[in-house]
C-alpha cells in the first residue's frame, strides 16, 4: 500500500521600468511525501545456502516431477517460513530561485543573464522487520489443478501471530526474526550564473556569445542500526499486539495463496523503542558518506543566420561552438570487513581524488526551404553527458571472507557522443504534413559495471588491513568497477505523418489522424567478465515504437482516440557471475481516450 502527497507552488515578480528593460524573480517550491507499506511472505527454507548453518534440512514427505525434473507436487516438514514487513517513508523537497534580466541597448544589441539557486533534498527513512515460524509441518507447493500457478499451503494458520517468533537467534541457530533500520538523506545545491550577449550585425544575421559559471554540490548521508540483531520484546508486548493481517493476497492468483499474519510499523516502533537504538555510520562500517562537488565553467559563440530576401533560396540556421571545463573533487569511504571471529575491527579510509576534464562541443542546425510546402533540416553535433553523482564518489568495500571488492570510479569520463540527423518535411496542406527523418549517433565512450581479478596489493587500500588474516597480498580478489568502455553506434529513422481529412465530403471532413513510427538499430559492446565481450542493442532502447491518433472534431464535438506501441527492450546485460545473458521489459501497447462537448459558448 502506497500514499503519496504532492504540494508545489511558484511566484514570479516582474518589473519592467523601460520597453529595453525586463527584470524578473523567478520561485519554485514542490515537496513530494510518500509512505509505502510492503508486506511478504515465504518459505525460507528453500532459498538457502547450504553453509547455513544446517538449516537448508528439509524433509520431504511426498514429492511428484515431470520428466524434465520440475515439480509438479511436494509435501514437506521442517520448513522455516518468514513473514517480512518493510515501512519506507521519504520526502523530496525542491527549492528554486532565479533573477533574469534583458536589456536592450540599441535595435541591434541586447544583454541578457540570470543568477539562480536551487536545492533537492531527498530523506528517506526505512524499517525492515520479519518474524519467523520454524520447523512447519505439511508445507505444499501443488501444480496439479493449475500448471502456471501452484496452490501453496503453508501447515499453519499463517493469520496467528502465537505461531512466530521474534527476538535473537536461538542456540541451535534457528533465527527468530531479523530488523534493520537506516535513515538517509541526499543534498544536491546548484549555483547558476549565466551571461549573454547578442549582436544583430547585419540584417537577418546575428552573433550570440555567452558564458556560465555553475557549482554543483551533493552530499550523500545515511546511517544504519548498529546492530541488526532483534532483542527480546519488552516485558508485556506480544506479537499479537503488534501485529495485523495482510488480506487478499489470493484475489489476483486464483485463490491460490492465503492470508498472513505482519509487523504493524507503527506499533512496533511504539513498543520496541527504536530511538533508544544505537545508529552509527563510518565508526562502524556502515552506511554511507560521501560527497561531490562539480564546477562548470563554460563559453560559446553562436552564429543565427536567414537568407530569405537575400539568396534565391531560403537557408536558414545557426552554428556554434561550447567549451566546458569541468573541476570535480570527490570524497567517501572505502570499507572492509573483517573475518568471522576475528578481533580485527572493521575499518574504513577517507578516500579524496580532484580531477578536471574539458570538452570543446560544436554544432550546427540548417533549414532549407526547397518549395515554400518542402523543408530539408540537417543537423550534427558533439554531445556530451556526466556521469551520475552515486558512480563518482569514491567508495567501496571489501570483503575478506570471500576475497571480492566493489568500487565507485571517481576518474569516470562523461558518455560522448558524435550525432547527425537528417529530415525532408512536406506541408502538402494547412495543417497536414507528411516527414521522413534519419539519424546516427556514434556513441564513443560508454559506462559500465566490469568485474576483473585483482591482487589486493593492486586494489588501493591500505596492506594494512589484512593484518590479522590468513591473507596475502597478492591473492586476487574479485573486483567489481564503473568504467569507461567503447559504445557503439546508433541509427534508425522516423516517419511521421499528420492529416486532417478535410478533402472528404460532409462531416467526414471532420475526420483526421496523427501517425508516427520509428526503428531504431544499436550495438553496444558490453564487458560481461575479464575474457567475455557481448554486442547486443542499448539498454533500455526499444528497436521500434509506434503511435497512431484517430480524431473527429466540430464547432460542438470532439473525440479521439491514440494508441501508443513500444517493443521490448533490454534493461540490463548481466555479468558472466549471473545466470542470465539479459534482461528485459516485455513489448507494451497503451490505448487512451477522451471526448469534449461544448454545451454553448462559455460552457
């Protein structure tokens, strides 16, 4: 269950002392609040390792399989099952201000800028807890009636909260329960000033310079309970009391699952206290801390230029050229923690890495008027795009039991690209065209997630930290990075056509429709481990989409309605340690419609 609240509002002061002269203050507030209650069940006991400390035992009662070794039919005892709830309560607040000035100094030069501030805080808040029944009796799982979705019953009443367990875990092993709790918040501030300047130096031609100097600073927090061990309840607080049941699971899946017994967050905050609680960040290898601040210092030259009246065909356009610099410093921590048993503390180093890179971005944008009912549009530019705030930390941990490391990359490169599109637009009738469009991106520089083998003398942490271990330093760890790759290319082209029946007799005039159709082709080559490269298409780029609009419209009715097509697409391309060559969203196809009478004139 899911509530959501929004609440926005904007203000703007505009002052115009003179017709050359426009000053304005610009606001922006918006605050989105959501509460979103999860609640799950399951059989844990089959989805363990066996190292689990013995607990993967399962006796199995009765059990029926195809002839592919698939079950069709089990019936077990010792089966450990969870009830697990998860509270989230975030709240993202955006806060905006801008000052804007133009001036025009004379008909052929004008000044124009801006000064702004803005800042998006994202606080998160999240309670994890389960409550366990152990050992069960007569645990089914039945594909008997239904071959898609199994009838599963459980042994218990699932809805009885005497029947489970909360507190630490038992000598045995068996856990009774389990709770975790972090609290996060993110900051990005940005600072903007901008200047331009634009000078008509001939008639229907004009040159536009400009420059900006931005800050970008964000700031990742996040601490977590310093232990996830549950502790006894307090004396007189039964499960019962602090719990409620999860109805209707079954409505959407044939009936065929029942109703469970889950943690009310509010009452479990309530009783157990979760303020006198212990929260601890980098004193305990936990959570998260970090930060980027980013400067971007940028010039352009711009060139707006229209033959009509001028050459005996009509050109028009603008071309220019952007250089960016951009001054990066990074901070976080590296983390690594020590083996079971071991008296050796977790640890953590500060790690700070300051860079800068530079981009020299030109384009140029051409219309050429071939009829007065027939345009050709050219374009190409060099493009750019940063890498996200999360990947540029400088933050990792480590992990000495199973010999493996994973690392952000603050020495990323933006993704670059080299792009061109060509277009031939026919405004054959008012309010009709018929276009055709192509397109080419060369993507050079891509990012992805690598796994290699490193010896951990190569990996940049301190030697130090295998002190107390069995471990030397040139035993390889698996380690797992951001880094720039090659892209690939991109191409495919577009139709689009928009056509009011209006040669049709009669009301059938009235008619029209909007169609549109695009193919696209990407070959991205993708690092799947040390040995193994995989070309396969962008991800989350769908090879074909479509949309078509079908509309009638008079002085007193209109109807319409559009049908919008996306093809299947790929949403990850997993590393060889994942037993998968991809991922992907399935094709979808969404229908809407809407419909408007006008009464009368005003209504």
């Amino acid at each position: 269950s899911q509530n959501q609240e929004r609440l926005a509002g904007s203000l703007t002061l505009q002052w115009k002392p003179t017709d050359n002269t426009d000053i304005s203050l610009d606001g922006l507030y918006s605050r989105f609040k959501v509460h979103r209650l999860d609640t799950m069940f399951d059989a844990r006991s089959f989805g363990r390792a066996i190292s689990n400390n013995g607990q993967p035992l399962t006796s199995v009662r009765d059990i029926e399989v195809d002839e592919n070794g698939s079950l069709v039919h089990g019936l077990f005892d010792g089966v450990d099952l969870r009830s697990e709830m998860q509270d989230e309560r975030f709240t993202s607040t955006y806060k905006q201000v801008n000052f804007n000035f133009d001036h025009r100094f004379s008909d052929s030069f004008r000044l124009f800028g801006l000064a702004g501030i803005n800042q998006s805080v994202l606080d998160v808040d999240r309670l994890q807890v389960a409550i366990d029944s152990n050992d069960t009796r007569d645990f089914s799982i039945d594909f008997r009636d239904n071959p898609d979705i199994p009838k599963i019953t459980y042994g218990i009443d699932t809805t009885n909260a005497a029947l489970f367990q909360y507190g630490p875990p038992l000598p045995t092993g068996d856990q009774r329960g389990q709770l975790s709790n972090f609290i996060r918040r993110n900051k990005i501030t940005s600072k903007t000033f901008e200047l331009n300047g634009e000078w008509e130096a001939a008639s229907q031609f004009t040159v536009q310079v400009g420059g900006q100097y931005r800050t970008n600073s964000y700031t990742a927090r996040e601490r977590q309970l310093a232990t996830n061990t549950p502790l006894e309840l307090p004396s007189g607080v039964s499960l019962s009391s602090l719990t409620f049941v999860t109805s209707g699971v079954g409505k959407n899946l044939d009936e065929q699952l029942q109703d469970f017994v889950s943690i009310d967050p509010d009452k479990f905050r309530s009783a157990v206290g979760l303020d006198d609680y212990v929260y601890c960040n980098l004193e305990c290898a936990k959570g998260t801390y970090g930060g980027v601040k980013e400067t971007y210092g940028s010039g352009y030259l711009m060139f707006k230029f229209d033959t009509e009246n001028i050459l005996p065909f009509t050109l028009r356009g603008d071309a220019g050229v952007r250089y960016v610099h951009t001054g990066l410093n990074t901070y976080g921590p590296i983390t690594t923690a020590s083996p079971p048993g071991s008296t050796y503390p977790s640890m953590y180093v500060i790690s700070e890495v300051s860079r800068s890179y530079e981009d020299w971005l030109p384009s140029i944008n051409l219309a050429l008027n071939i009829t007065p009912d027939l345009i050709a549009r050219v374009s190409a530019a060099r493009v750019m795009s940063r890498p996200s705030y999360g990947q540029l930390i400088p933050a990792g941990s480590a992990n000495l039991v199973i010999q493996t490391a994973s690392f952000s990359n603050p020495f990323l490169d933006p993704i670059r690209a080299n792009t061109f599109d060509g277009s031939l637009e026919w405004y054959f009738a008012p309010g009709s065209l018929i276009s055709i469009a192509y397109f080419y991106k060369n993507i050079e520089t891509y990012i992805q997630t690598t796994s290699t083998q490193v010896p951990f003398e190569d990996i940049g942490l301190p030697l130090s930290l295998l002190s107390g271990t069995q471990l030397r330093p040139t035993d390889l760890f698996t380690v797992q990075r951001s880094n720039n790759t090659p892209g690939g290319p991109l191409r495919g082209w577009e139709v689009n056509v928009q056509l009011p029946f209006r040669f049709l007799p009669g009301a059938l005039s009235n008619f029209g429709a909007l169609a549109n159709f695009t193919r696209v082709r990407s070959n991205i080559d993708y690092i799947t481990s040390p040995t193994l490269t995989r070309t396969a298409p962008l991800v989350g780029l769908s090879p074909e989409t479509a949309s078509g609009t079908l509309y009638y419209e008079d002085e007193k009715f209109s109807i319409r309605s559009t049908v919008n097509y996306r093809s299947s697409f790929l949403t990850a391309v997993p590393s060889g340690s994942v037993d998968a060559d991809s991922t992907s969203n399935a094709s979808s196809l969404f229908v809407g419609g809407s419909a408007s009478y006008n009464l009368r004139q005003n209504l």
